[in-house]
C-alpha cells in the first residue's frame, strides 16, 4: 500500500496528484470516487466553487478525466478497468439547477449535498456512453452505499446527532457493510464489462428519472469541463 496526497476540493492538488501519479509508470486498474462532505454550512473551497458541488463532484470530474488515459491504457477486452463513483439515495431528491450550480441565488445544506449527488450520477452515465463510443475498456458505475455511521454527520443539528447515536446501531450501516457494493462493482466477475449502472446492496437498481436525461448529462459535462479548464473532447462524439 502506497498512499500519494489529494485534496479533491483543490484542483491544483488534483493535478499535481495526477502527474505524480503518472511518474511511477503504474497501471490503472480501479478508481474509486469516493471524497465527500455532506451538509457543510454555506461556504467555498481555494477554487471559489460552492464546497459541496465543488468536492463531491467538480474534483472527481477533474480526477477522473485526468486519469482516463492512464485507464484506457490499463483494461482490457477480458479484463476492463473500472471507475466506480459513489453517489447517495439523496439523489433522488436532488435538483440540478444548470444557471446556478454554485447555489449562489439560495443556498440549502440539503438541497447542495442532494444537487451534488445526482451531478455524480450524471456524469457516470454520460462517462459509459462516451466510454462505449470510443471502443474503451473502461466501465463506470455508480454506487448507493446506503446509510452508513461514519462522521459524514457530523454537520447535521443536533437533534439528529442524537437520534443517530440512539439509533445507529439498528438502522445504519457499519463502514464495512456501507463499503461492500463498492468492492463488489469495484472486483466482481459479474460486473466485469458491465458499465452504466446504478449499484445498492450488490444489486443493479434504477436511479432517478431525470438522472437518465441525455441532454441534461450533456449539458452538465460541458459546464464542467468549462469549470475545470479542461477541453471538451466529448462534443466531437455523440
């Protein structure tokens, strides 16, 4: 195990993670988008981008594009590499407001953590069809680990800290179990070549609707490009 330094919500430490990455001549064989805040009172990261769509999606866009070479080079017709994302059942709630992505007009903890979960479902999709028209492969997934008791909690009020500590041990997930559908999309045989699917509980299940929006997958990974500085190879493909 080798650990190199990231902080997704700085895309200068993205980049420079990634070219010393690169360094070591490794393969890729796995990625997992997995940094996350949840709830985090109204403020930005050294970007200027607003911290939950900043974090928990711009900086595993960057990530994941600067790293998409590397996987292509790595899989394999019998062996993909695979990108798994994890995204929260909260996306189904969520609201993707494409003149607003920064929630500058009213900003909401929840409304910001749900917006940033369903962006990551987006993406996912519209990252496999890009994926699938290059002949890569590569397979992105996206993942719902469920409600797991770990300190992503720690900004929600207090009445709900202490429902959770009553109650944590009842109905929430321990970090091992909430991990499990991860590690299954990220080394299952039967995920291998699968791509473009919405994971809970080791099981293939459906998103929400407008998470299967084309145009509004388009729209977003074109915004994000923008806002990342980083060239939209995807408008030359369908």
């Amino acid at each position: 195990v080798e650990f190199l330094y990231c902080d997704l919500a700085s895309m200068k430490s993205i980049r420079q993670f990634v070219q010393q990455f690169r360094g070591k001549n490794c393969p890729l064989h796995v990625l997992v988008n997995n940094a996350g805040v949840m709830l985090v009172p109204e403020r930005k990261t050294e970007d200027g981008f607003e911290e939950h769509f900043g974090l928990n999606y711009l900086g595993h866009f960057l990530l994941t594009n600067l790293l998409l070479d590397t996987l292509k080079q790595s899989g394999t017709h019998s062996h993909n590499a695979r990108i798994i994302t994890v995204s929260s059942a909260t996306h189904y709630v969520g609201k993707l407001h494409l003149n607003d992505l920064q929630s500058r007009c009213s900003y909401s903890p929840h409304g910001a953590y749900a917006q940033s979960k369903l962006a990551l479902v987006l993406f996912t999709y519209r990252l496999q069809h890009l994926l699938t028209a290059n002949g890569s492969h590569v397979t992105a997934n996206v993942v719902d680990p469920g409600v797991v008791n770990t300190e992503l909690y720690k900004h929600v009020f207090w009445v709900v800290k202490v429902v959770k500590w009553m109650t944590a041990w009842l109905f929430f997930k321990t970090p091992e179990e909430g991990a499990s559908t991860t590690i299954y999309a990220a080394v299952s045989p039967e995920m291998e070549g699968a791509g473009g699917c919405y994971l809970y509980n080791e099981e293939r299940t459906k998103s929400a609707d407008i998470a299967y929006d084309e145009e509004l997958q388009r729209r977003l990974w074109t915004e994000s490009c923008k806002m990342v500085g980083i060239c939209d190879e995807a408008s030359r493909l369908p």
